[in-house]
C-alpha cells in the first residue's frame, strides 16, 4: 500500500519536473526543423564536451585518493576539513573566479611565489584555467561523495577482511572497488553536467572566445539577437548531452550492496608505512587547494565588513528566507525520489538529473513568458526563485540520497516488513536514523546552493526583491569592488553557516 | 482563471487600491536603478513634480533591456523604457513597440544627435582605464597597445554593451583594417569577460595592466574614494561614444506622464545626479556644470559613433571578424 502511494507520488513529482524543464522551450518557440548546428555552435559544442569531461575526470580521479585518506585517517581538524570541502561549490561564479586568480592569476600567490624562485610563470588563462576551476568547484563534492561511499560499508566487513589477512590490494578489490564502481559514475556524471552549462567561467578563465560554451551562445540568443528558437534548441541539446552522460554512467554504474552491519561507523583500517604518507600528503594538498582562495576571498572582504549598507543585510534576510524555504522543498522531493529509484526504477533517477542540465536564462525566461498573461511577474520573484532553485539543487540532493536508500531498501525491506512496521514508524526508526547523514549534508548543499543562485532572480526581481547575490552584482555594477567582496564574504559566511549547521545535524543524527 | 492565480488577483486589488495616484513603470537596467545609481533621487524629484508613482523596475543591461522589451511585449506594464544604447537602437526601433517621443529642444553631446524615437540622457567614451601609479606611460592608439607587452581585459560582444561598443570603436577607427588590429591585440587580451562587472573586478584587483571601461572612470576613484591613482589612456584614432537614451512604449498605460517624464529628462534635477551617479556625461549641461574631478578626466580628440543603422549593418561582420582573430 504505502510502497503504491510512494511510487505514484514520485512519479507526479518526475512529471511535475519534466514539465518545468520542458514547458519552457515550448514557450519560447521550440521547433523540430532545422535541428542542424552551424559552424560556431558545433565549435562551441566541442569546446564544451571536452571541457565538461576533462574536469570530471580530473575531479573524481583526484576525489579518490582524498577520500580514501579522509575515510581512514583521524586527525585533528578533520571535521572541519570535511565541512570546509562544502565551500568552493557554495560560493558564487565571480567571487570563486576572484579568489582562483588571486591565488592563480598573473598577480597571484603562486605566480609571486614562482617569480620570487626564478620559475616561469603559470598561466591560468587556457583549457588549464577552465579545468583548474571546475575541479576547484567539484573535486570536493567529489570527494565528499566517495568519503560517504566508504563510510557506508559496513565495519564488520574491514574486520572480517583483517581478519582473514587481506593484503590492502585484497581490500581494494573485493569491498573498495566494488563500491567506487557504484559511487563514481554518479559523481562523475554530475560534474560532467555541471560544467556543460558552465559560462562564466568558462569564458573569463578560458582566455577569450575559443572558450565559448554552448551557454554563452544561448545567452547570445537571448540577450543580443533575440533569437528565442535558437536559445529552445540548444537548450535542448544541453538536456540531450545530459541524458546521453546519465545513461552511460548508468550502464558503468555496479549495483553495490554490502549487506546489512549494525550500523557501525569505523572506516577501512589505516595501513601505515608509506600509505601513511601519501594520505598526509592528498590531505594536506586537497586542504591547501580548497582553503588559499577561500583565504582569498576572506581577506578581499574583511576590511568592509563592518560597514555594509543596510541593504545588504534585509537582501541577506530575504536570501535566508529563499533558501529555508527551497531546501524544505528540494529535500522533500529528492526524498521521494530516492525512496522511489531504491526500488530498482530508473525514471526518478533521470527525472533527478536533467535539471542539471537546465540554463536558468532559458528557465526563467519561459517561465516570464508562461506567466506574464496571467500575473505581473515581479509579484512572483521570490516564490519563481524558490522553486527553480528547489528544482536545480534536486540533482545534487538526490545523487547523497539515492544510495543509502538503496541500499536502506535493500538491507533493511525485509527486517520492517516481517516486523509490520508501519509507514510512520519506518520513517522514524529506520529511514531517518540511516538516512539522517546524507540528509543533513544534502540539505545544507540544497541551502547554501540556494543562497548563491543569480540565473533566475535577476529575470524576475524588481527593487524590492533583491537577494544577495543580486545586491552583490549591483554592487559591482556600480564601482563598489569593495564593498562588494564584503558583501560577498557575508553571502559565503551565510552560505556556509547554513551549510554547516545542516551538516552537523545530520552527522550528530546518524545511526545512534 | 484567477482560482488557479491567487496572486494575480492580488496584484489586481493592489493596483486598485493605488487607483487614485497614477503610477508611472520605467524599465530600466540594474546599476541605474540599484540604490547607489541615478534611480532614486530621480524617483523622488521627479514624484515632487508629476502626482504620480514613479517604479523602476530593473533588468541586467541594456542588451537585457531590450529583450526584456521584447519579451513583453505590447503587454507591458512600463511607459518609458530607458538604458539602451545607440549599438541597439535600430534593433529597438524595429520592433515597432516604440513611439515618437515628440520631444524638441536639442542636446548638449558632443556629436550632433537627433533621433525621432530615442532621447538621449547621457553619454561618454570608452576607454582603457590604467593604474598610473604602475604604468607611466600608457599607450596611445590601438596600434601602440597591440606593440607592447600590457595585457588588458575585454568583454565579450556577445553578452556586453561595452564589448560591443569596443568593436565598433575598432571598427569606426580601422573599417576594413579591423582584423588585422584584432590579430595584433590577441596577444594582449588576458581574457574576455562576460560583462563589465567582472572585467572591472579583476583590474581593479591587479590582475590585468588595463581595463574596457569609459573615460569618467577615473572620476568614481577621484570622487567617491580619493584616489587619483586610476587614468583613462587616451587614443590618437578617437575614442567610440556610449549614447544613453531612453523611448517611450507605443503602447504605454500612461503616455501623458511618459511624456512628462520624458520631458523632465532634459532638466537639471535630472542631469545633475548623472555624473556622481552613473558616471558618465549628461546629455544637458546642468547650470551647475560638471562636479570638480570631472575636469581633471581626458577629452579625446576626436568622437567616433556609428549612427543606428551603420551600427546595426556593422555589428556581424564585426562580430566574425573578432571572432575570427581572437579564436585562432
């Protein structure tokens, strides 16, 4: 009964999303004819693929060995670091590109240091840039992904692994790589689809317009020429490369299951020798390459911070009351669909993902055109923002969910049905308790996510509604370069605040 | 209909309620409207003068302006759209969603400028903003640029007004020489941004040598911040000229205060917020003249602007050749 009511439920709530994602390109004039690219956009298509699949390889490939180091070593700070790891992906595009340059950039930290030294310079501006970026950005949601793929096998299986004398290389094969086979694809596929619609900074860490993404021709479409069907079809393409990866991914990805434990958090064992070693050696690199342009940022807005416009801090209000509002949302619906996918369907998993995909430009604007004959849309900036943000942060809430509830479903169906446990106190006993981590790492990311967003609000916001990512673009629009980092720093403490008070809940929550 | 939409309902009774005072919709881009921009000191001078509710509402740019335009339709709420620039305003007027604006009375620019749709309420030049502390002697035409080893930042044409602009300034200096200025700059262009806000960031953060900025640039630094550090370089070609204007809607709710509003433009409760404001030249010298630290930026020598049209026939063979010069 209840498993028949969860299934409808999700799939309205897939149909829901596939028509937010689609209904927009049917408003702005989608048409099947002509489906050809020209010169420039097949350009900008190629750039775009291997840009997007540069960086999540990259990511993941460096995502492993942090994650192994981080699963099996205990140190001091090293909650914190797994915290901090949330941050590069919260923090908006100009502010994360102002920070890489001041550490990367031709006056930058490195590029002083390298000089000071007698080395050549290195350049950020290039393929190299672009890829730098998007690996700053993903590889610690990366890793953060596969720490959480090996703290959910069981401890009873390292012990039992010890204890019949497995050499580490043992180890890896039969628990380790069975289970990267069921985390990485997925973490691969959502990095590889994040960076197909990056633009921004593509374009300014690229060097010019040989980086040209196919998001800056539909913003060209939009923006310059007009030219809606245009912006509907290569909107398009961006969903179809997107559901090309998915399915990919999903024919790489191994089905894991360890098998129910008692719930038990302890890691893989820590080999120590030279494994000790390279851990230190991952960690202390992946810490210094995630906190100097964090640092960056900090020290670009601290001297501001005390004199912020008033402003600011009601835009700050009103982003908090966004992002409560969209993370009760997106949590709920991700929720749904994860319980759903554990049950072996493959739709809620694709309905999860294309949003990924989405351009916002494209988003919002079909929406205003949907909208506008019935209500002035200015009357709906905050309510608009809270459900696109809702429905672009679903991908990354339900990539946390999906496999503990799989494997929740997998290990634990049987238990609470021979013991007749209601729905309720399923939820209660069962679900939330496994769940409770991922739920509060999904909900913070969800937040802190919802806090940066700009593609939509900026359609939509009249005087009245601006957020703080809009308030610090105005900022900068208007020569205030100062007091826009602060503002800016205020938005990453927010963001990460919110981030990090998810998180803890969820970590102090997990399995009793 | 209104079942399904609560809020439209809403929005309905409001606006009665606001029956009695008639309420005037500008659309306009961000940073004009944003609390640090001309909007609100126009907004309660010009409330003090016409009995009615001014509301500014905003979008990115200019380029977002007129598709918002667009978008609209003739079912826009505004009366008078203001921020486009002359690169856009033969696109605007083809439209058809724009009317006479009626107005006479001429205009302070420094090229003759007359339009029978477009009024124009501020201008200035583009230039490459510099860090005289750092670099003595700047560069003095594009070709000079091109030969040295200083890197500036652009933004893209694509997705900025002042890109565009920068090719078109290329463009009315060079014509068909154009590509082969292009080719010889690509070594200097760090990178391109996507709008102002980033490129200025970054130079303003020392990442870049030079910056695609105006020439009352330096005047923000001189005014707001005391610094007299920041200079624009000034070119013997001329320097290309941003025309700000605004139109009134065909089919505007309020034509009678769009006029009025139109009107009051020209005047000096306008004018006079512009340059501490929006940082750029009035298009009607306040009797007041021009705050002090204006005096101080460049007067170039020459002023180029393609009208309308020529703007408009130009910009996509512009465009490839950038294109083409840059993505080699």
């Amino acid at each position: 009964m209840a498993d028949r009511a969860l299934s409808l439920s999700a799939a309205g709530l897939a149909a829901a999303l596939f028509a937010l994602l689609l209904a927009p390109l049917v408003a702005l004039g989608l048409s099947f004819d002509g489906l050809t690219l020209g010169a420039a956009e097949a350009a900008a298509l190629r750039f775009t693929l291997w840009q997007a699949m540069l960086s999540a390889l990259i990511s993941v490939g460096l995502a492993v060995p942090v994650a192994r180091a981080l699963a099996r070593r205990r140190f001091r700070g090293r909650g914190v670091l797994i915290s901090t790891l949330g941050a590069p992906f919260i923090l908006p595009v100009i502010v994360a590109v102002l920070g890489l340059l001041a550490v990367f950039g031709r006056a930058g930290w490195v590029n002083s240091s390298l000089g000071a030294l007698g080395l050549p310079e290195f350049t950020i501006y290039g393929l190299q840039g672009v890829v730098l970026a998007h690996v700053f950005f993903n590889m610690p949601l990366a890793v953060r992904m596969v720490l959480q793929g090996w703290q959910a096998i069981p401890a009873e299986r390292f012990r039992l692994a010890q204890s019949l004398g497995f050499s580490p290389a043992d180890t890896l094969r039969h628990l380790e790589w069975p289970m990267l086979r069921a985390v990485l694809p997925g973490a691969a596929l959502v990095i590889f689809v994040i960076c197909l619609t990056s633009f921004a900074v593509a374009l300014t860490l690229g060097g010019g317009p040989r980086a040209t993404t196919i998001e800056l021709a539909i913003y060209q479409a939009l923006r310059f020429d007009f030219d809606l069907p245009t912006a509907a079809r290569l909107a398009l393409l961006q969903f179809a490369l997107c559901a090309a990866a998915y399915l990919l991914a999903t024919r790489l990805t191994l089905p894991s299951s360890f098998g129910a434990g008692q719930g038990r958090a302890g890691g893989p064992p820590a080999p120590g020798g030279w494994r000790r070693g390279v851990d230190a050696v991952a960690i202390a690199l992946a810490g210094l390459f995630i906190a100097l342009p964090l640092l960056a940022v900090v020290l670009a807005g601290l001297p501001g911070l005390g004199d912020l416009p008033v402003q600011v801090w009601q835009a700050a209000g009103r982003s908090l009351a966004v992002a409560g509002a969209s993370t009760a949302l997106c949590i709920s619906a991700a929720l749904l669909l994860a319980l759903a996918a554990a049950r072996g369907r493959g739709w809620p998993a694709l309905a999860a993902t294309l949003p990924l995909a989405a351009s916002s430009l494209v988003l919002g604007t079909g929406l205003f055109l949907l909208l506008q004959p019935y209500v002035r849309p200015s009357s709906l900036a905050l309510p608009v923002t809270v459900v696109i943000n809702a429905a672009l942060a679903l991908p990354f809430a339900f990539r946390i969910l999906a496999p503990e509830a799989r494997s929740l479903y997998s290990d634990y169906n049987r238990l609470s049905r021979s013991l007749g446990m209601t729905p309720w106190a399923r939820a209660r006993w069962v679900v939330l308790p496994r769940l409770s981590r991922p739920l509060g790492f999904a909900a913070g990311l969800v937040a802190a996510l919802s806090m940066g967003d700009l593609g939509v609000i900026a359609l939509f916001a009249g005087e009245a509604e601006a957020t703080l990512p809009l308030l610090v673009q105005r900022l900068m629009g208007a020569y205030r370069m100062e007091t826009a980092a602060s503002a800016a720093l205020l938005l990453v403490a927010l963001s990460f605040a919110l981030f990090w008070a998810f998180d803890q809940w969820g970590r102090r929550h997990a399995a009793i | 209909m209104n079942r399904l939409f609560p809020a439209a309902a809403l929005a309905l009774l409001t606006t009665a309620a606001q029956a009695q005072t008639p309420v005037l919709n500008v659309l306009t881009y961000d940073s004009f409207t944003s609390e640090w921009g001309p909007g609100p000191a126009i907004e309660t001078a010009f409330e003090a003068v016409c009995a009615c509710d001014l509301v500014f509402s905003a979008v990115g740019d200019g380029a977002e302006l007129l598709a918002r335009v667009q978008l609209e339709g003739a079912k826009s709420e505004a009366s008078v759209v203001l921020g486009l620039d002359t690169n856009l305003t033969a696109q605007a007027a083809a439209t058809g969603l724009f009317a006479p604006h009626g107005q006479t009375g001429g205009n302070d620019l420094p090229v003759p400028f007359d339009d029978p749709i477009f009024l124009p309420y501020d201008w200035g030049y583009f230039a490459f903003v510099y860090d005289n502390t750092k670099l003595a002697t700047p560069p003095t035409s594009f070709e000079a640029l091109a030969a040295s080893d200083l890197k500036i930042v652009i933004q893209d044409p694509r997705s900025s007004t002042p890109g565009l602009g920068l090719l078109l300034w290329v463009k009315a200096a060079y014509g068909d020489r154009a590509p082969e200025i292009w080719a010889a700059l690509a070594d200097n262009i760090l990178t391109v941004t996507p709008g102002w806000s980033e490129a200025y960031g970054m130079f303003t953060a020392g990442e870049a040598d030079m910056v695609l900025s105006y020439t009352t640039s330096p005047a923000y630094h001189l005014i707001a911040e005391e610094d007299a550090g920041k200079s624009a370089a000034a070119f013997d070609e001329g320097h290309y000229m941003q025309v700000e204007v605004a139109g009134k809607l065909a089919a505007a709710p309020q034509p009678e205060l769009a006029d009025q509003f139109l009107a009051f433009m020209a005047t000096d409760a306008f004018q006079s917020v512009i340059p501490t404001t929006n940082w750029m030249y009035p298009a009607h010298m306040p009797e007041a003249g021009l705050p002090e630290g204006f005096a101080q930026m460049i007067t170039p020598a020459k002023a180029l602007l393609l009208s309308a049209d020529e703007a408009q026939a130009a910009r996509k063979n512009a465009l490839d050749e950038w294109l083409t010069a840059l993505s080699r």
